[in-house]
C-alpha cells in the first residue's frame, strides 16, 4: 500500500470513528449500518487515539487506561465455559474470559482496576 493510499485510509476511518463518536450510537450499530464490523471500528478508535477529542495523527494522548496488556493464546484448551473466539486475559492474578461482542470500555476499566489493586 503506497503511502498515499494509508492517508487516505487513515483520514477514511478518522472521519467515520469521530462521526460515530458524535452519533452516540453503539459501536456495533454505527458499524452495522455502515458495513463493517465493530472490532474495525473501535482498531481504529485505538489506533488513531481518538478518545481524546479533537486529537490529531502522530500526537499524544493521555490515557488513564493501561497501554498494553499481555494476552497469552492457550491452544487446545478445552472445558467448561470456552467459547470459539473467547480470549483468556491474566491481569494481577485475576482472569478475564473475554468473549466475542464484548465492550471494550468495559475491559479497559476492569484491566485498570485490577492492575491498580494488584499493586
């Protein structure tokens, strides 16, 4: 992809992320309605750190929730309670299943709650 093309993909989903973030509809209706998927939406919110408003490429945004969390894929884990598509998150010796069409503010908020007790 040339480097023109990423600009335009970039300023496509920039503009789409901040018309969502106007609409106060759910990620996964703005993102039905458009075409696409939510996961799709909120990579990009990520991405782009447009949970700061107004933020633009290549600046910084503060954020009280954690940057990264180490997500370890257990394969042929099997039992109880897995789902296809669940993620198992280790977080300050708590687990976390995650499972498809979950709410990623939610997740945040929870990983940073449990960091903070764990330290």
């Amino acid at each position: 992809m040339s480097t023109t093309e990423s600009k335009d993909r970039e300023r496509r989903w920039r503009k789409l992320v901040k018309e969502w973030r106007a609409s106060g509809e759910s990620a996964a209706g703005f993102a039905k309605r458009h075409g696409f998927s939510s996961s799709s939406l909120r990579y990009w919110e990520g991405r782009l750190h447009l949970d700061g408003e107004g933020a633009e490429p290549g600046s910084a945004v503060k954020s009280d929730g954690p940057s990264l969390v180490r997500v370890i894929p257990r394969r042929g884990v099997a039992g109880p309670g897995r789902e296809e598509g669940s993620v198992i998150v280790d977080v300050g010796g708590a687990t976390i299943r995650v499972l498809p069409g979950f709410d990623a503010t939610l997740l945040v908020e929870v990983v940073r709650v449990l960091r903070e007790a764990a330290s």
